[in-house]
C-alpha cells in the first residue's frame, strides 16, 4: 500500500508527487495515457524544430514557479521570436496594430477606462449580477470602438478565453484585462516556453519515473470505513492513506469517478460541469510566399490569432493557429480545414499550407478540451466550496482547479498546495476539511 496514489501525470501531479517523494512519502503516480506531461506536449518535425501543441508561453515576472523548474533541469528559454511585427485582420485586409495605436492612443485609453467604469461597478453587488449575465458580445457595441480597435479586441478576447463572445460574461472579461493585460496584448509580451516543453516533462518524469505507471486509467475511486482509499483501473486495484486527483476538470466530471465518495452537502458543483472554454491550436507549414516573425489577430475563419515563426531553411515558416471549440464548430469546419481557410483568408492563394501538425485536445478522452479555458474568477466561491468540503485524505489539482485562470504557473502551485495539504494530512495536522 502507498501513501498516497496520484492520479494523473500532468505538470500538477509530477510536481506533487514529486515533493511528496522527496520528503519521504510513498507514492504511486497513475496515468492514463502512454505518455507523461498531460497539456504539455511536444511534436518534433523534420528540420528538428519543436512545436508545442499545448502551453507555449510565459513571463517571467509572473512564472517564479516554472523559472525554478526551467532552472532546476537546467533549460534555456527564449524571446518570442513575433514581437517586432504585430497585425490585424479585417475585412480580408492586414493594418499595422502598434502603428494604428500610436496614431489612435484615445482608442487604448477609451478601452482602459471603459474596462475600470464597469470594474468600478462590479463592486456593487447588484450591478455585479448583472455583469456576470452580460455577455461581451452585448456589451461591445457599448464601448463605441472604431472598427480596427473592435476586430482586435473582439479576436484577442475569443482566442484568450478559449471561446467566443457569447459565451464570455462581462464579469470573464474584467478578469481578463484587469492589471494591465489588455495593453500587453497589443505587445504581446512574455516569453517563448520552447524548447524548454520536453526537457521539462522530461526532467520531471525522471523525478518521477520510479512511481510511475502509464496506461493505467482509474475507473473508480472508493472510500472504505477503515479510511483506506481503493483506486480501481480495468487491470489492478490499489491502496492508499490519501489522494491526489490531477486530472483535467472536464475529465473528472465526465468519469464521475469522485462524485461516489462522501461529500458533506452534496457534490460540488465544480464536479459536475464542464469548463466553458475550450482552446484549439493548430500548426501549420506555410510555403516561401509567406512572412516571418509575424503576429495576426482577426477573424481568420475559426481561429483568431496567427503567430508565424522564424523561416526554415528550406525558405518554409511554421505557424501557429489558435482559436477554440466553439469559434471553430461556428466555422462549420474541423481544425485541420478551419487552419487552411484562416491561411487562405490571409493571403489568398499566394501562400499555400505544405504541411499540418495538431492535437485534438476536446477529442482526446483523457484532455476533453485545452489548456486554453475561460477564466474561472466569476467561480470563485464554488472553487472555495470544493476545496472546504472534499473528503478527509482526498485533494483535487490542477491548473482547472484553481480560481486563477488556468496556466503552467497554476499548475505548478496547485502541485506543490496538493503535496503540502497531504503531507499535513497524513501526519495528522489537517483533517482536509478545512
């Protein structure tokens, strides 16, 4: 019997059973898939360049978390290489965006203080109500933006929340652009996670790697009156003190697998429905025709934001296309045509797409949907409600179950939370009901 069992090998579950191994906890780390990393995947292609096809950005000065990891394995990150240029896409026609913003400042301004009003009205618990049932897409027409300034706003809202506008409260959006975010986006700052996305699930599956067990799916998690959990898969069944689910959210509601244990009022409500958002992102090889170290927002058919890499040597470049479920079910295509009719809604038939790479993260059983979700603020009471009701020895992790909006950063931390809410359980100092 371990310590504890980990279910799920994602960022969150390493990171947690990692710490718990490290201070003398047995664990057994359970994934369902043949591969570790969970949303953070890697896909070589020929000339050697890595293409993420899960996280793929962050900032350093709001990433300790994952600067530490980066360093621990002794990874090297980059720049983003798209930063020079940045345009928008509107009506079948490309405009300078950082051009336009310095020639139009009245437009960022008007955004800003706009966004700070209905922030400011937030505070008040009626009109909060209402925000949280206006959907953007009612309110935008309300900000009175020139058509240039909406395009953008409308495409970097959609392609960041990970779904289109009408399914976006006012409420999500206050919690997007708060802090400043919105005026970074028209930089689109940060910091370029490759090549560091393998080395880093691989440094942490190695920290990892003797408690590890691929290709076992848990089916169902019991609780008994000796305060022993048993984690069943289709193979084996197991026994731990304590558990740590670090699955995804949709995953965990789908299977059902803790809606079974003792839960004192009832199921949380997070256990029960799905993530509103669900990202995309695609890759796509675009021929000699075609720019470098571009950055495009816009409606280009389901996706809504284009990053185009350096060029290979072959005169190619690699492009990276993202968009969500819902703005690519809205095109009435799947997201290989939806990347070809972004392509050819840029360009036309001058630039031509001579090779695809994608993961279909709402296919994927074990995913349900990407890393790219809606940002949960407007739940926040129901991510407290979860966390003060589960069962004694059970905590549930992961980026999807944090009031933040999901990120590796968030991952990170809700790994390191889990291991150190378990470590006091079983030595007796917590009863997890907090």
């Amino acid at each position: 019997m371990a310590d504890t069992i980990v279910i799920g090998a994602g960022v969150a579950g390493m990171v947690a059973a990692r710490t718990l191994m490290e201070s003398g906890v047995s664990v057994r780390v359970l994934e369902a898939k043949s591969r570790v990393g969970g949303r953070l995947y890697a896909d070589r292609v020929k000339s050697g360049a890595a293409l993420d096809l899960g996280g793929q950005f962050f900032n350093l000065a709001n990433a300790p978390l994952l600067l530490a990891e980066v360093r621990r394995y002794g990874l090297t990150y980059d720049a983003p290489p798209h930063r020079r240029e940045q345009r928008v896409l509107m009506n079948g026609e490309l405009f300078n965006l950082p051009e336009y913003f310095s020639s139009n400042p009245s437009q960022t301004r008007e955004i800003v203080s706009k966004v700070r009003r209905l922030k400011a009205q937030s505070r008040n618990p009626e009109d909060e109500a209402l925000l949280r049932t206006r959907t953007i897409a009612d309110q935008l027409p309300h900000f009175d933006l020139q058509p240039l300034a909406a395009t953008w706003f409308k495409s970097w809202n959609e392609q960041y929340a990970g779904t289109s506008l009408n399914k976006i409260s006012v409420a999500n959006m206050l919690d997007l652009v708060v802090g400043g975010s919105l005026k970074a986006a028209a930089l689109n700052g940060g910091h370029w996670l490759l090549p560091t996305t393998s080395g880093l699930t691989d440094g942490l599956r190695e920290s990892v790697d003797s408690a590890l067990q691929l290709n076992s799916q848990v089916v169902e998690i019991r609780h008994d009156t000796a305060g022993k959990y048993r984690i069943v898969t289709p193979q084996e069944e197991f026994t731990s003190r304590a558990v740590i689910v670090a699955a995804p959210r949709n995953v965990v509601v789908r299977s059902g697998i803790v809606r079974k244990l003792d839960w004192e009022g009832g199921v949380p409500s997070l256990l029960t429905s799905e993530q509103p958002g669900k990202g995309y992102k695609a890759w796509v090889r675009l021929s000699s025709q075609a720019p470098s170290n571009l950055s495009i927002l816009g409606q280009m058919t389901g996706y809504r934001h284009m990053i185009i890499l350096d060029r290979e040597a072959d005169g190619t470049v690699w492009a990276a296309l993202f968009g969500s479920e819902t703005t690519i079910s809205e095109s009435g295509m799947d997201m290989h045509s939806a990347a070809r009719a972004a392509v050819s809604s840029v360009w036309g038939d001058e630039v031509t797409v001579e090779e695809q790479r994608g993961h279909d993260w709402a296919k994927d059983e074990f995913a349900l949907g990407a890393w790219n979700v809606a940002p949960p603020g407007e739940q926040a009471a129901h991510y407290h409600d979860l966390k003060v009701r589960t069962p004694p020895g059970l905590v549930i992790a992961g980026a999807d179950f944090s009031p933040r909006r999901a990120g590796v950063e968030v991952a990170l931390k809700s790994g390191y939370q889990a291991s150190a809410d378990i470590t006091s359980f079983l030595r007796g100092k917590a009863s997890m009901r907090k």
